[in-house]
C-alpha cells in the first residue's frame, strides 16, 4: 500500500506539518498582505481537508521513535520519508515557517525595515500594549468574536442545509450538479471580485439589498456605512463566498451513510425528523467538527471581503468607527497603515495562539460528541 | 401473521426488467423461499414487497389488503438485510427499540419487548454494546432481534446467512428453522444457496432473470424440476446434463439414444417428445453408479475413466469421462478406483429426467420400469 508510509510516525509527523500550515494559514493566506507564501489553490486545501475528514487526521500525531540506536534500515526508511517531501519542506520552510518564526522575533522589536541590528529591543512592552484599552486590540477581540461567533454557527446550519437539499439521494432535482456547481463557485471566486458585487448589492439606494427589505415594507438600511449593520453585510458576503466549501464536506459526510440504514429505519415506521437526528447527525459528527473548525480559523482571518468592503472610510479599513474591524483587519492597519511593524507582528502572534488555543478547546470538546465509524 | 400474494410484479432500472411479471403466493405462517443465482432480481422483489421499490405493474397483498401504495411503514413488514443494517452509534438495546419507540409503543413495554427477544435468541449481555464490537454471527443475532421484536406481519429476509462462515451458517440455518416453527411467522427468506433454499423453506421459487421458473416443494424442485436450470442449479454436485436425440416417441414410453447407448424411458406424458427431437438427459449424481450393475435398478451405460475424485469423508464425488462427456457420480467412499482407472458406470433408468434441447423445459421424467439397453436393441 503506497500509503502505508505515511501511517508511520515520522511520515504523519511530516503530513501533521503540511495539516498545521493550513491550520495556520487557512485559506486567507492569499488576501492577507503580510505573507509572502505561494498561494494556496483551493483544490489543494480541499484535497487535504478531504484527507483530513476522511481519515480523522485529527488524532495526535505520534512522534519519531526516540532512544534507538540508528541504523542503516532506520536511516534508509528515514530518507524514503523525508526525500519526497523535501521540496516542499524548502519552498514553505522559506515562504511560511521562515517569516513565521521571524514574526515571533519581530515581535519583540521595535522593528526597523533595515533590520534587526537598527532595530531597538522592545522586550514585553508589545505585549503589555496590546492589553492597553487605547492600542484597539481588545475592541477588535470583541468585533472579532461577533463575526466569528455568527459565521461558525450560520454556516454549519446553511451548509447542512445545502447539502441535504443537494444530496446524492435527491435523484429528482434536474440538474443537480448544476446547483452543486452554483454553490461552490463563489468560494474559487477573488473575494476582490465577488465584494465588488456585495458593495453594489448592499448601495443604499440602488442596492438590491434595500430593494428587498421595501419589498417586504422593512426600512431601508445604511448597510456598509452603518455601524449597525457593516459587519452583517460583510457576514452575507463571507457565507454566501465560503459556504460552498462546507457544503462539499457535508455531501462527501452524506454520502458516507449506508442508504440502507434509512431503509431499515423507514421500515421500522421512523420518521425523517428522528432519522435526521438519530442517524444523519451522528454519521456527519466528525465532519461537522472539521467544518466547525476550519470555519473558526477561516472567520478568525478573514482579510480580504472585509477590506475591500468596508476599507476605503476611516482610512485604510475597518469600517465606520471601527464596526468592521476584527483581529485580522486590525492587524493590517497596524503594521501597512501606521507602519509599526513590531506591533503587528505582535498582534499576528497573539492571533495565532489565539486560534490555536480555540481549535484545540474544540477539539477537545468536540471530540467527546464524535462519534467516528 | 397473514398471507402474501404477489401478483404480475414489474419493476425495471433503465432498460434491464430486474422483476418480471412474477406471482407468488406465501401463505399465512409459511416459509418461502425465493432462490436463484446473483443479479436475478430477488433482492429487488423483496425490495418491493417491503415498499423500498415502487411497483411498475402488478400489486402486492398482505393479509388480503392491496398495499401496492402504501408507505414501507404502514405494510407493518421487517426486514433482515443482507449486511445487517444496524446503526453503529447506537447500542444493541437501542437498536432494537429505535422501530419500536417510533411505533408509539410505551416506554416500558419496550424495554420488555427488546428484553424478551434478547433473551430469545441468547444477547441479552450484548445490549449495551456497540455494533461494531460484535462479531458476525453476534450482529445478525441483533438483526434478527431488531425484526422479530417488530412482531410484524411478514419477514422479508435478504441472505441473512451470507456473510457468516460456514459452520455458523449451518447453526443459524437450523435456529432460524426453530425460530419460525415458535413464531409461525409467514418469511419471505431470499438467498443464492439452494441448500439453504431445501432446508428452510416450504415452499421454493426458483428466479432466473427476474422471472419465476418454478415455484414448488423442495422436494418437487429437487425431483421434478420444470427446465434444465433448475435442475443444474439445485442440488450439489448439480445434476449431470447429457446431449441424446429422441429414437423413438410413442404414449407412455420414449426411447433415447445416448452415445453407444439407448434408453426406453416409462413414464405418464411423454407427449412433449417427438420422433427425431434434441434432448438432454439429466440424471443426478447419486443415480450413476461405478461398477457392474449388481442390482435390478441399475443398468450399464458404459466404460469411463476416472478423471478426479474429491472424498468428503462420508461419500466422494468422482469426475469420470464417458465418451468425450463429464459426468460426476456419488459414491460412498470404500472401494474407489483408482485415477485413470476404466470402469463401468450403470444408470438408475428410473430417474432420469428428459429436456427439450431448444428450450430448456422438462419433457418428462422417467418412472419405474424404463429399461436401458445396448445399441441397436431398442431399435
Ligand atoms: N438501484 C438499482 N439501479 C439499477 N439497477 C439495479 C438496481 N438494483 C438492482 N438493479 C439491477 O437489477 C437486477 C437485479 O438485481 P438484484 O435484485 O439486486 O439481484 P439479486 O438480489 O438477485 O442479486 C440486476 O441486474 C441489478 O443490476
Ligand atoms: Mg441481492
């Protein structure tokens, strides 16, 4: 079995590195200015995540076997190992674990582009700044905690929705495939691109959006220059942008139930609301964790909608009076707006553990309320 | 427990007829049996008595009420599926109350009703496991529990037995004989294993292609079957199939030439035979015999060599040639020839079955006092 390599320790040790960088990076690597890794294809983040789900990758990973005494075999099977992915070990270790660690570094700076020996030691001093009410990092927790607290919840409920609607079995609907391809296609599109069409949809006065509501008699909405309602307009936009992929990982959960225990529950005169809750939800468990997850560190970074929605006010992002500016956002007008990069990387730090230490809470819960084959 | 009729079922996927036009009748507290080999529609047709599948023509009757329409749910019938259908994230207990609780039975008579039907078919200490710590044998156990504890009024059972080894399959065969015999259930009981179909069953529908080739006693199967499938596919080594042409066709009597030989076959109706016809003779293992022929029944057929032998301990089976013609013949196991040995090999008359060559359907079979003779003798 050729996959049979990377079951062994030190190959999962290997795959476990490739998982963790898209951990880290998510899919928003490609918006977020800061990085200069090679941009992640979508394909290639959804081949892993199918991996991922597939077979519950999620498990800890063991380590290389310690205290033996090398020999020849272990040096071979080592290299058979290690040789294959050097390649990519090299471009991401100089594109994403190289600035990665130097961001840790930088942190501790106040940094000057011309380096670390014009750069004057800042100690903790980023640290403590970040807790001082006046630097905006902790408002932007809190507009942060909005945005992920909404998406991570909608967007689970949405995507399962989607996917029963668009599942193998819904042999009636004409043109399924269609759909699937309707849903999905928004999440390969340039978030650029498909916030151009949100700022037009969400106009004031010309919008579709305000259109609807005097449809339905509701008032008109300010939408992206309303404190109130900037950030929920962005929220549709992400959903409606990223809600294809989860919905791609819940049909692959779907498919996954053998029809026949439907059948039998059928049989048995149970009805589609317990055969949702009894058998569909516990069979979709371990994907709805890896949804949950990857949503939480998708929603955590997302850059890209958000700036091109709602950066031109208040110069350079973040919507009116800061109502749109998360963690990530904030981020960025710290270190390419007022240009303290030592802040920023501090910032970037502090994001990271703080994604970090979610995933692993949910993991840890969520593990619990899994129910894997 | 009622009564199930089944009456021109049609049902096609695409351009393949998976079912055709097949009637069946199960009475009330019977245990039929639908037999035949992979891919003949038997999986479908019971697909379609439980309402899984929609009917293209036809209906279907449960206790004399046409439940072509209604939902699987209200034909109050259970099924046992081939690979088992249990819930995995359920225990056994609530495997088998899961149907119950959702047909509004009371919380305690549940726990009575799974408790009872464990304790029935001996998994009473498996209730609070998991499916996937089960064994085999142990998970059809449950699958059966999850049915009977139903009390339904039609079992529809899709090869229970197939994914258990053979040893176990033997044990089930006979606790499941006992289990209906107790229950008096009315079981519509599909498999591909016509010893399974002769041990279990009253009553055998043999399919071929969707369609019903014969439906009859184990007994009428085995010994009057109605074509040359039937007669090659039960019956274990399968029933010996030899090309002859009809010499002689007059009421009540037939006279066959096979090879060197000629057969004068006696029987009631030979009226499907014809002077000069292409036939198959089919004789059953067990009604050749090696050596002279040392009693009043046999008669020679002639000299074959034997080609292999497989002993099974209390018989062997040898593959002997006869002119160019395999034949397998069953033998008790003391005094074998050897391999290449010549012998003579006889023929029990009697027993033989006659095919029509073109069409596969029995002509007739053959009663006391057919007589074989030599050659030229009958002539
Ligand atoms: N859902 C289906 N879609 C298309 N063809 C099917 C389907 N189910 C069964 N068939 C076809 O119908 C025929 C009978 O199948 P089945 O009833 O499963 O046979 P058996 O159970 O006797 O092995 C086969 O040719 C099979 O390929
Ligand atoms: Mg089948």
């Amino acid at each position: 079995m050729p996959r049979g390599r990377f079951r062994e320790p030190r190959g999962q040790a290997l795959v476990a590195l490739c998982l963790l960088r898209h951990y880290v990076a998510g899919q928003a690597v490609p918006d977020l200015p800061t990085s200069g890794s090679p941009v992640v294809s979508p394909g290639n983040v959804l081949a892993n995540v199918g991996e991922l789900a597939a077979t519950n990758a999620l498990e800890p990973v063991g380590v290389a076997p310690g205290g033996r005494t090398p020999s020849r075999s272990w040096w071979r099977e080592t290299a058979s190992g290690v040789v294959p992915v050097l390649p990519a070990l090299v471009v991401l270790g100089t594109f994403v674990y190289g600035p990665a660690v130097l961001v840790v570094a930088m942190s501790f700076f106040h940094w000057n582009l011309a380096g670390f020996s014009q750069s004057q030691f800042a100690g903790l001093s980023h640290y403590r700044a970040l807790l001082n009410p006046v630097s905006g990092f902790v408002p932007s927790l809190g507009v942060t905690a909005y945005y992920v607290g909404v998406m991570v919840p909608a967007t689970v409920v949405m995507a399962l929705l989607l996917a029963m609607l668009l599942r193998d079995s819904t042999k009636r609907v004409r043109g399924l495939s269609f759909f699937r391809a309707v849903v999905f296609l928004p999440y390969v599109t340039p978030s650029i691109a498909t916030a151009v069409i949100w700022v037009f949809i969400f106009d004031p006065q010309f919008g579709l959006a305000n259109a609807a509501l005097r449809l339905v008699h509701l008032p008109a909405v300010g939408w992206l220059s309303s404190t109130h309602w900037a950030l929920p307009a962005v929220m549709i936009d992400s959903m409606w942008k990223q809600v294809g992929f989860s919905v791609v990982l819940f049909l692959a959960g779907l498919s996954r139930i053998p029809t026949e225990l439907m059948e039998a529950a059928r049989l048995d005169g149970v009805g589609p609301t317990a055969i949702f809750r009894r058998i569909v939800l516990p069979y979709l468990s371990p994907v709805t964790l890896a949804v949950v997850m990857l949503t939480t560190i998708a929603s955590m970074q997302t850059f890209g909608s958000i700036y091109a929605m709602t950066g031109g006010q208040g110069g350079g992002g973040g919507g009116p009076i800061g109502s749109t500016t998360t963690t990530a956002v904030y981020l960025y007008k710290v270190a390419f707006v007022d240009f303290h990069y030592g802040f920023g990387a501090t910032v970037a730090v502090a994001l990271f553990v703080l994604i970090l230490g979610l995933i692993l809470v949910q993991r840890r819960v969520g593990e619990r309320r899994t129910f894997y084959r | 427990m009622a009564r199930l009729q089944i009456e021109g079922a049609v049902k096609s996927f695409g351009s393949t007829r998976a079912v055709d036009r097949v009637d069946l009748d199960v009475a009330d507290g019977e245990f039929a049996v639908l037999l035949g080999p992979s891919g003949c529609g038997k999986t479908t047709l019971l697909r379609l008595v439980a309402g899984l599948e929609q009917l293209e023509q036809g209906r279907i009757l449960l206790g004399g009420r046409d439940v072509s329409q209604a939902a699987p749910a209200d034909r109050d019938v259970a099924m046992v599926f081939q690979r088992y259908a249990l819930y995995p994230n359920m225990t056994v207990f609530e495997n088998i109350a899961f149907g119950l609780r959702a047909r509004k039975i009371g919380k305690s008579e549940v726990a009575q009703r799974v408790e009872r039907v464990a304790a029935a078919l001996e998994i009473s200490q498996l209730l609070g496991r998991r499916p996937g710590t089960l064994s085999g044998g142990q998970r059809q156990r449950v699958a059966l529990a999850r049915a009977i504890s139903r009390e339904p009024k039609l079992f529809l059972m899709d090869e229970p037995l197939s994914s258990l080894d053979t040893k176990l399959r033997s044990t089930m065969r006979a606790e499941l004989k006992r289990l209906h015999h107790r229950l008096g259930a009315t079981v519509l009981y599909v498999t591909h294993d016509q010893v399974e179909a002769m041990t279990m069953g009253s009553k055998v529908a043999v399919l071929r292609d969707g369609r019903t080739v014969q439906v009859g006693s184990p007994s009428d199967i085995y010994h009057r079957p109605a074509d040359d499938f039937v007669a090659s596919f039960v019956g274990s080594p399968p029933m010996n199939l030899l090309d002859g042409t009809v010499v002689r066709a007059e009421p009540g009597m037939v006279v066959v030439g096979v090879g060197s030989a000629s057969l004068t076959l006696c029987g009631t109706d030979w009226s499907g035979t014809a002077s000069g016809m292409g036939v198959r003779i089919g004789v059953r293992p067990e009604d050749l015999r090696l050596g002279p022929p040392h009693d009043s029944r046999h008669r020679l057929l002639g000299d074959c060599t034997v080609e292999v032998s497989e002993p099974m301990g209390h018989e062997t089976v040898l593959h002997v040639n006869l002119g160019g013609d395999s034949l397998v013949v069953r033998t008790s196991s003391d005094g074998l020839p050897e391999y290449g040995e010549k012998v003579p090999l006889a023929i029990d008359p009697a027993r033989v079955h006659l095919f029509d060559v073109s069409t596969g359907v029995a002509v007739g079979a053959a009663t006391e006092g057919s007589v074989l003779s030599p050659v030229g003798a009958a002539r």
